[in-house]
C-alpha cells in the first residue's frame, strides 16, 4: 500500500513540475509581447509637426468655424456700408484671403492626419499584439489541460493496476484459507 501511495506522490510531483515548466516556457514566450507593449516608443515631434497638430486641431474645431464666420460677417458689413472700403463688392480681396488660407490649411491638416494615422497603426499593432498574447496564453491552457489529463489518465490505469494486483492477491487468499 505505501509503495502504491508514493508512487501517487511521485506522479502528481511530476505533473507538478511538469506544469512549472509550461508556466515557464509560457513566461519566456509572453515576455518579448508584454515589453513591446508596456515599453511604447514616444513620439519626438519637429516643430512643424507640432504646429500642423495645432493648426488641425484648431481648423477642424467649431471656434475656428465661428470665429471665421464672426470675422466675414464684419469684412462683409464693414466693406458694403463703411465710407472708406477697402474692399468694395464683390470682395475679390477676401476671395483672394479665403483662397490662401484654404490652400495652406488643407496640406498642414494633411500632415496632421498623416501622423495620426501613424500612431493608429502603431495602436493596431499593439492591438494584434494583445491577441497574440492571449492566443499564447490559450494555447498554455490547454498544454496544462492536456498534461493534467495525460496524468490523471496515467494515475488511474496504474491505481486500476495496483487495485487489481491486490484483488487477485486477495483472492489468492481467499481461495488457500478455503
């Protein structure tokens, strides 16, 4: 009985240790993701990069909308009833004001939405990385279901042979006291 109860006891110490070592080898392999992700990069703006974000951010606002619209709303009242126009109507001036801001706010805001759609495929990255390490981590999982029923597979074919040795020695006992 005692050498069937430690050698339970060796088998379960070496799924144990078995099991350690998928922990470990799953350990090793997340590693290299868990530091991409936690270790991002920063990003070193230029200065023009710096102003086209603030440029952006302003052109695309509703202050910029109402400010321009405030400011040609006064251009336009200011050169229609004032005495001294410098402007008269059909405003080719602020034709000419309007064309140059729109020719060099599209290409500056460009800029902006270039970088931005650079740090979303960085974050898309990241983001495939996350997947990959829970697909890691599943595919861990299961090692250790697999392993864990491997051995309790084993303890019970070698518990069955062991139960059966002592029924036949029990009845081998049982039929020289008949």
């Amino acid at each position: 009985m005692d050498t069937a109860k430690s050698h339970i006891t060796q088998s379960a110490q070496e799924q144990i240790s078995r099991l350690q070592e998928i922990v470990q080898d799953s350990i090793n392999e997340q590693k290299l993701v868990v530091d991409n992700l936690l270790n991002e990069p920063e990003e070193i703006l230029t200065r023009g990069q710096s102003i086209s974000d603030k440029v952006a951010r302003f052109g695309g606002s509703w202050n910029f909308i109402i400010s321009f619209s405030i400011i040609l709303l006064v251009w336009i009242v200011f050169n229609s009833y004032a005495a001294n126009k410098f402007d008269p109507y059909p405003f080719i001036l602020m034709n000419l004001v309007l064309s140059t801001i729109a020719a060099l706010q599209a290409p500056v805001i460009m800029m902006s939405q270039n970088r931005k759609e650079e740090r979303d495929r960085k974050r898309n990255e990241n983001d495939y990385m996350v997947n990959l390490k829970a697909e890691l981590q599943v595919r861990s999982l299961h090692q250790k279901i697999d392993l864990m029923q491997k051995e309790q597979m084993k303890v019970l074919y070698e518990t069955q042979a062991k139960q059966l040795e002592l029924l036949e020695k029990i009845e081998k006992s049982l039929q020289k006291t008949q």
